[in-house]
C-alpha cells in the first residue's frame, strides 16, 4: 500500500451553488483537491494538517464585480473592512482567523482569494461580470495550490 503526500495546502471552497455569484468558488475549484464549506467556520481552519497552509476561496464582498483579489490572512486581519469572504457571514474573517489562531495548538497562515459578486440572491448561474472572470479567478487559485 502506498502512502499519499501530504497535502501542499489545505483548500478551502465556500459557497452555496443556489444563490447565483455565492457559488463561483465551487464552480472555480471543480477537478481540484478542495474541501467545500457552505460559510467558512473555525472548525475548518482547525481541521487543517498542521504545518499546512491554507487557501479560502470564496465570492467576496467589499470589491467590484468580476475582480479578483488575494489577501494574506495577516492582510484581512489588519484591515478587516478590506474584502472578505461573502460566505463568512456568521462571523467577520478577521474573527474567523482570530479565533482559530487562539485555539490552535500550531500556527494557522494561509491566504484568502476572493471574486467581486454582483448577485447573491436565490437562483443558480452566474452574474455575466463573474461568468467572465472565472477563469482567471481559477488560475489565481490554481496559483497557490
């Protein structure tokens, strides 16, 4: 029996495919290593391998529809109004990599890549600015992992 490398990252997909832009990094991450979590919660940062870095992608709030951006979680800690995951809504980020880091018996780093949504309302399919950027949305993913 041979046994799996370790996991380079942990790669974190949120989102829900039924409220249109809120599904862009499940659709980004098809075919990849990704665990999927509806909103992101602290029990998905602990859930990491030790030592591994993470990578939450998710629609986000708080940037133009379409852009992609990436954020160290060190960035959204300093600047917790910045762009944030959409999905994150039961508590900010910032708080999410806050508590994990407290609770945790080893250091937790990792970046956050996001994608502007446009339409977070019920219903599946894309806003057409996001249908446009998934690709590079992907690639910026793809990037890190």
């Amino acid at each position: 029996m041979t046994k799996e490398p370790p996991a380079a990252v942990w790669l974190l997909a949120c989102g829900n495919s039924d409220r249109r832009d809120d599904g862009a990094a499940l659709l980004a991450t098809r075919g990849l290593s990704a665990s999927q979590c509806g909103q992101l919660d602290i029990d998905d940062l602990l859930g990491a391998p030790a030592g591994v870095p993470i990578v939450i992608c998710d629609a986000a709030a708080g940037v133009a529809p379409g852009l992609v951006v990436t954020k160290t979680f060190d960035e959204l800690l300093a600047n917790p109004r910045g762009p944030s995951p959409h999905s994150s809504h039961a508590l900010p980020i910032d708080q999410v990599i806050g508590v994990a880091r407290a609770l945790s018996g080893e250091p937790i780093d990792g970046v956050f890549v996001g994608i502007g949504g446009a339409d977070f309302g019920f219903g599946c399919g894309l806003s057409p600015a996001v249908e446009a950027a998934l690709p590079q949305f992907r690639a910026a993913i793809e990037g890190l992992v």
